[in-house]
C-alpha cells in the first residue's frame, strides 16, 4: 500500500489526484475496516489511517472519508477547542484549500456563504485562482486567513507572508503552516537544483523550494506578524494522540497587530 500510494502521488499533478481523490481512496479505505482510529473532523473510525507521502510514506496519515492529514486534524481540533470557529464565523480566506476542511467550513458558513473564500493558484476546489503573491483582494478584508503547506511552494515566500499580511485586518489571526526541520536552526534553499528528482530527495517534493528551519516563525514575524508556536499536540493524552493520530507538527499562530505600519 505504501508502494502504491507514493508511486500515485509522484506519478500525477496536482489538480488530477485532487479530482481523483474523492472517489479513489475511500475505495482504499475499505481495506482498513475497524475502529483503532477516529478522525475529528469527519468522525470516521478505520483500525488505522491510509499511509501518504511523496518520499518516505507516513503511517496512519490520511483519513480515507475525508482525506484529512495528520496536519489538518490537528488544525481542525485547535480551530474547534481553542477559536470555536462555528461560534465566531470569522470572515475567512482559505487559501490552498483542502478537502477536509472546506467541507467543515461550508457547513459552518452555510447561511452566510460570502464570508467564507477559498482560493488558490490552479486547484478545481476553490473558488478564486490567483497567485498569492499578487492578491487581487482589498486590504484589512478577512478577519482570519488559512494558509496551510504553501509557502515552501512560493518562490519568494516573503512577499506571500507580506500579501497574506496585507488582506487581514487589524487584530486579525490566521494559521500559516508549513514543514519545518527543528532540527535546522536556519532555513535551506537552492534555486540552482532543478532537476525534480533531486528536488524530491532534498526537499521532499519536486516542488518544494526549501526546507525550513527553527527560523520559520521569525520569517513570518519579518512580514509583520506576531507569532505563536503553539504544540497543540501535547496538550492531549497518549491515548487520544493514537486515537486521533496526530502529528507533532508546531501550530504557527498569526495575528496582524491592532497598529500596524503594513497593509494599509
């Protein structure tokens, strides 16, 4: 299954596998019957997850109904716990858009669907496609911005932070994830290595642009934003943690400050 799932992942672009997705790996998910695991953000129960990753695949890492990742359960239960983002309804930008969490979203913001967007660069799921770092959206616009596993992606991911910066409105949070090496104090990129096998070995997808380092947060405060590195997965038990099959992956929380010299 391992074998299976990369081979898919690195065979096909993007947009394919995003349609293919929907329909494809529930199917799998019936080889994985049972209850050991439970994904919070649709409530399926399977004895374990489907494996995923490009270069080395990640055990118990997606939910097969909802196709949530490690990541996005994660997010989806400090959004739940800690924002009560069905409470607050915030107006929400959602760039790089993923399944799972926009099928929550337009649940939540059913009655008032406007304040919902969901954007990216050329997925079939969102509605507006532009690049990021040239947003065609008014400033101070959206009280909370998404932006999840994009800006290793960016070739100059300080203007995306800038723009994302740019669009939020004073007091406002958003959540912008990327992977981060802990183990590299700095981060690591090199435009000269082209070839996307060799991406793939260095940077773990051909399409990645760098590996980020311990500094991640402080490239985030250089665009403007106040930070917090939250490790929301330790706040639950172990048995949750296998239950829920979360990653340890730090939660980049975002605010744009209430006086700010950016984005006016």
């Amino acid at each position: 299954m391992k074998r299976l799932v990369r081979f898919i992942l690195n065979a096909l672009p993007r947009p394919v596998l995003q349609r293919m997705a929907g329909w494809g790996v529930p199917l799998l998910g019936l080889l994985y019957i049972g209850r050991g695991r439970e994904c919070p953000v649709c409530g399926c129960r399977r004895r374990r997850f489907l494996p995923y990753g490009y270069v080395i695949s990640r055990e118990d890492a997606l939910c097969p109904h909802c196709l949530a990742l490690e990541r996005h359960r994660l997010l989806w239960l400090w959004l739940q716990n800690e924002r009560d983002i069905a409470a607050e309804q915030p107006r929400l930008l959602h760039i790089a858009p993923e399944v799972s969490l926009i099928r929550k979203f337009t649940s939540i913001y059913k009655e008032c669907p406007d304040r919902y967007l969901t954007a990216d660069l050329e997925s079939p799921l969102a509605k507006m496609h532009f690049d990021i770092c040239n947003m065609p959206l008014e400033d101070n616009s959206f009280d909370a911005v998404i932006c999840n596993h994009i800006m290793e992606h960016i070739a100059d991911d300080r203007v995306a932070m800038r723009e994302v910066l740019r669009v939020m409105r004073r007091g406002g949070w958003g959540v912008i994830l990327s992977p981060v090496d802990l183990s590299r104090e700095e981060t690591f990129e090199d435009d000269s290595i082209t070839d996307p096998d060799e991406r793939t070995r260095i940077f773990g997808q051909y399409d990645h642009r760098r590996i980020y380092g311990r500094d991640y947060a402080d490239r985030l405060r250089g665009a403007g934003f106040e930070v917090e590195e939250v490790d929301y997965a330790s706040t639950f038990t172990d048995e949750e943690r296998r239950r829920y099959a979360l990653s340890n992956e730090i939660l980049y929380i975002v605010r744009k400050p209430q006086a700010s010299a950016r984005g006016k």
